[in-house]
C-alpha cells in the first residue's frame, strides 16, 4: 500500500513539472492573471514567513524573533549581504533572549 501510494505521487509530482514546459506555448494568460499569480506568490512568502515568526508550536513564539527578523529585513531592504542579514538576525534575536525578552 505504501510502496503504490509513493509511486502515484512520484509520477503525479512528475507529471505536473513536465505539464509546465509542454504547455508554455500553448496556455495564454492574460496580464490580470499574471499579476494575480506574481501576488499570490508575494502573499504566501509574507504569510509564511508571519507564521514562522510569530507561532512557535501551538503559541506565540515572543517578541524576541519577530524582532529579529524585523532587523534581518531592514538590512536585506538596505542591500546587505545574506551572511550579514542571517547573522544581525540572529545576534539580535538572541540578544534580546539573553536579556530576559523571549
């Protein structure tokens, strides 16, 4: 049951890639579509990165991450290298833990 459940959604996931290069030139989107599919795609990166930040399991994980992504995103939004950005995020989130702020 298992080894069959696997292999119908290895050749589902495998045909769904393939559906995108085989039907490039033949689907037309209009341009609301696009825009409402580049949205969508910004809308479910925010929401995922709110939803890592903000619950750790079933709570709210404190103020300590969220701050310390809000710092990571200033200095990404100011051009900073990725290094820099992961770092500054996590010396501030742990910064602010060290000082009693979780």
């Amino acid at each position: 049951m298992t080894l069959t459940a696997v292999l119908v959604l290895a050749a589902g996931t495998y045909a769904f890639r393939l559906a995108g290069p085989l039907l490039r030139d033949r689907l037309e989107l209009s341009d609301r579509i696009k825009l409402l599919m580049s949205t969508s795609a910004t809308v479910l990166l925010f929401a995922l990165v709110a939803t890592a930040t903000l619950t750790k399991g079933q709570g709210f994980a404190g103020l300590a991450l969220p701050i310390g992504v809000l710092v990571g995103g200033v200095a990404a939004w100011r051009k900073a290298p990725f290094v820099v950005v992961v770092v500054l995020a996590a010396v501030t989130t742990a910064a602010l833990r060290f000082v009693g702020l979780s």
